[in-house]
C-alpha cells in the first residue's frame, strides 16, 4: 500500500487498578513491555511514524515502544479528557498530512497486523471512519456497534446506552481507522455531551455519516481485543499470548509434550524437531536449533543452543551461552557467557562462567570454573577432547590445552599444557587398621557417658 498512515497510540488511560508505580503499558508480557506488542504489530502493517499519546514516564514509554526503526513521538496528555480529546494531542503531527490516521490502544497488546489492514484497506476502499469491531458474549462495559439498514450508524457507549441497546452484542475494539485528511475536521466536532461528560472518539462515526461520509466496520477475534486494567488481565493476556505463539511453534514443527507448562519470551526461536518438554522456561533472546532436546525444568535465557543439543533436565542457561551442535548440558548445570564445542559434554552438577570450552571435551560431574574473585570476573579457556574430572575447580584466569586431562578433585590456578596430565591435591595417605581404633575409642566414650544404675 503507497497510502502514508499514522498510527496513535493511546496510552495516557488510568493505570491506577494496576496497583503500580510504573506506567500500565510498561508491565510485560512474555518478556515485552505491552506497548512493544502493539508497536509490533504496528510495525508489520507497514506504518513508520507513530505519535505516542502518554499521561506519565513519557521518555520511558516512548524509548519502549521504539522497536524496529519506527519513528515514535510522545505527546502529553496532560488532563484525561476522553479517547477524542486523546487523539488530539497529537494534533501537530495530524495535521502534517498523512493519508491514514489508525488509532490503537497501548493496553490492547493481542492486537495483530490482520485487523489493522483490513481497517486501512477499508479506507482505502473510500471509508472515511473504520471501526474495528469483535463479537462477544459478555458486552458489558463496551461501547455497541448499532446498525440500521445494514449500515453502522453509531457506537453507543454503556452508559448512553438504553436497554434495547445493551443487548446488542457487536462491541467497539476502540480501534479505528480514520481518512487523515479530513481527520482534524472530524475530531475538533467531537463535543462532551455524554453521560460521562468525556470526549468520545467513538462520536466520529456519526459526524461523519452526517457529513455524507462513509463508515463501516471490520472485524477482529475478541482475543485479540482483550484491553489490561489489572493484574488478573495482565495475566489473562498473557495466557493468551503463551497460547498463540505456542501454537504456531507447534505448527511450525517444534514438539511440545504439555505445551500449556511451556512459557516463551516475545523472541524466543525454536527450531524443527526441537522437542521441549514440561515445565521449560524462556527469557529473552534464545534461538535453539533444529533436533535439540530440552528436558524439564530448564530456565534458559539469552542463549544459543546448536542443532541436536541436549539440555537438561534442570539445566539453567544464562545470558551468552552458546552450545554448537550435540553439545549436552545436564542436571543442575549453569552455563553463563560461555561457548561450549560440539559434542562436548557437561553432564551433572557443574558451573562453566564466562568460559570457552572446544569440541569433544568432557566436563566431570562438579566441575566449577571459578570466575570471580569477589570484584573481577576472568575467563577460563579449556580445549578440544579434554577430560576435566569430577569436582575440579578451575581457578580463572586459565587455560586447559587440548586434550590434557585433569584429576578428580584438583583445584588449577596454572595454565595446563595440551595433552598433560594435571593433579592439584593432597596425596592420600592409608593408615592401615586406624579406623578400627577410631570406631572403639568412640564407643568407649559413648558408654563412659551413661548414666550407672
Ligand atoms: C473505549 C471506547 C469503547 C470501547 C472500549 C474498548 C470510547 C468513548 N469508548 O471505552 O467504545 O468499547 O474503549 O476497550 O472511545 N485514553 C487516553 N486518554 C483518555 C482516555 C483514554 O489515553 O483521556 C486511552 C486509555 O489509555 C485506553 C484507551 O484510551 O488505552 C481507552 O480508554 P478507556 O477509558 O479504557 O475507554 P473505555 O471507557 O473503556
Ligand atoms: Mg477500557
């Protein structure tokens, strides 16, 4: 489409239900501040400017909702008026002439490209107002899509509403699309006659009919509607967003054994054949490959796992792990900032920290590299086909050369050359028949202890 649009975004509304001392559209969901969401779509229906309407931590939201080069503006809101005198705020930028004006609401995060289309191909098609409506079975509280003829000839808010009327159940998303050159005409004769005194955006549909106008309406799945006010909303959508992009994972040829205990970030990538299984959770930034294997109880975030890797089960991958192909971490394994080589294993009980660790090695049960001293983090290099035996500590900075190998049980502060063989602890001692002695002397002393009768 060669039509420029402006997408505004309200977002000035009352945050006070969220019991918050951050804006409404700040809180996230799946990792994602709600108004990156709408952005997001805003984004994908191929609109670049947008006029960010704010009643609260203007800078903050506005650098929020910068995702994906779109050029975003804040403008104050500063006394709640109504969704009319909201639109308004960004007069400035109306008024510098776009073809398309599409308003959204920056606590409507569902919201897809789908819906805003049509709404702009609708205006395209001569509309000068585009509602976009949803049907539902619990009206309450929308405004109502009424119809006559065929035609949409109003939105009746709740409370103007009559009875007759409140049965209607065709509701207002409360986005809508507007023809932008005639927008700031429309909006200055919105007036606040209404029973709550506001002014209403939704007056537009019948000051544009009366104008001769055009008005109709699309339609978008109530899910993607569902507005935020609190906290059980919050989670609610976010239930929802869980929900959808599970699915199209699933669709897209990822395995989920209980999808429902599977919870991904806003970014989170995951390739075919990955099969995931309960109870595996994913901060943001993670791509896994193709084939890989995540087992229960896996928290992964900022991570990179290569195809046909092995995770978990209770493995942690933090920010800059990065596996290559049929790499294997383990139970209770952390991995932060660290490579880990193909096929190298780090099985059970181990900590690898702002390491690089080369391909076919092996990391025994325990092993810790040691990466902070307290104020400073170093770094800890291992090579290809080491061995690094059970309960080692790696005292870093150091390095482990190809193919060397290190007893169970040593601490290493020197670098170790490739293929030798490294031991850093006590040498066992045997005193043969000493424990016996040990056992008796302490019975000894049990009955020693006993009160006589
Ligand atoms: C609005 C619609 C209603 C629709 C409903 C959908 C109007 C008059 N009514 O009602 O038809 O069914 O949304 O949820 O438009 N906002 C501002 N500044 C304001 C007022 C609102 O920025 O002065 C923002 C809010 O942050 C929110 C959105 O606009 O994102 C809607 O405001 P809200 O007060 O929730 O409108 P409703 O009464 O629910
Ligand atoms: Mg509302």
């Amino acid at each position: 489409m060669n039509r420029t649009c402006l997408a505004i975004i309200l977002a000035a509304g009352d945050s006070t239900r969220m019991k918050s001392s951050m804006s409404k559209v700040l809180h996230s969901i799946a990792r994602r501040p709600m108004i990156g969401h709408v952005m997001e779509a805003i984004r994908k229906t191929g609109i670049s400017s947008a006029a960010l309407v704010v009643g609260r931590d203007a800078e903050e939201v506005a650098a929020a909702a910068r995702i994906g080069g779109i050029e975003v503006t804040p403008h104050l809101q500063a006394e709640r008026l109504g969704t009319g005198h909201a639109v308004l705020a960004a007069r400035e930028e109306i008024a510098a002439g776009y073809d398309d004006i599409l308003v959204t609401y920056g606590d409507v995060p569902l919201i897809t490209d789908a819906p805003l289309r049509a709404a702009r191909q609708g205006l395209a098609d001569g509309a000068d107002i585009v509602v976009i409506g949803f049907h539902t079975d619990k009206p309450a509280g929308y405004g109502r899509l009424l119809v006559k003829d065929g035609e949409l000839i109003a939105i009746r808010e709740e409370k103007d509403a009559s009875d007759a009327e409140r049965m209607v159940t065709w509701c207002n998303s409360g986005l809508m699309a507007i023809n932008g050159r005639k927008a700031l005409d429309l909006l200055d004769r919105i007036r606040n006659d209404n029973a709550k005194g506001e002014y209403y955006l939704t007056d537009l549909v019948e000051i544009a009919r009366s104008l001769g106008g055009k008005v109709v309406a699309v339609d978008a799945p109530e899910t993607e509607v569902a507005g935020c006010n609190n906290r059980v909303e919050l989670a609610a959508i976010e239930r929802l967003w869980q929900e959808r992009r599970r699915n199209e994972l699933m669709l897209s040829g990822v395995t989920m054994i209980a999808p429902e205990t599977v919870f991904l970030a806003y970014d989170t990538v995951i390739g075919r054949d990955t099969v995931i299984e309960p109870n595996v959770f994913f901060g943001p930034k993670t791509v896994v490959e193709t084939d890989a294997i995540i087992h229960s109880f896996s928290h992964i975030e900022g991570a990179h796992v290569g195809a046909g890797a092995e995770i978990g089960p209770f493995a942690r991958l933090r920010p800059g792990a990065d596996l290559a192909e049929d790499a294997k971490v383990g139970n209770f394994c952390e991995v932060k900032n660290s490579k880990i080589g193909k096929g190298t294993k780090v099985n059970h009980l181990t900590y690898i920290g702002d390491s690089t660790v080369g391909a076919g090695s092996n990391i025994g049960a325990g092993a810790i590299t040691c990466n902070y001293d307290g104020v400073n983090k170093y770094e800890t290099h291992i090579g290809e086909h080491a061995f690094i035996g059970s309960n080692t500590s790696l005292v870093a900075p150091v390095s482990i050369g190809d193919g060397a190998y290190i007893a169970s049980g040593s601490v290493i502060t020197k670098d170790v050359p490739a293929n030798a063989l490294a031991l850093g602890r006590a040498r066992q001692e045997m005193k043969l028949e000493r424990a016996t002695f040990i056992r008796e002397r302490a019975l000894a002393f049990k009955a020693a202890k006993k009160p006589k009768d």
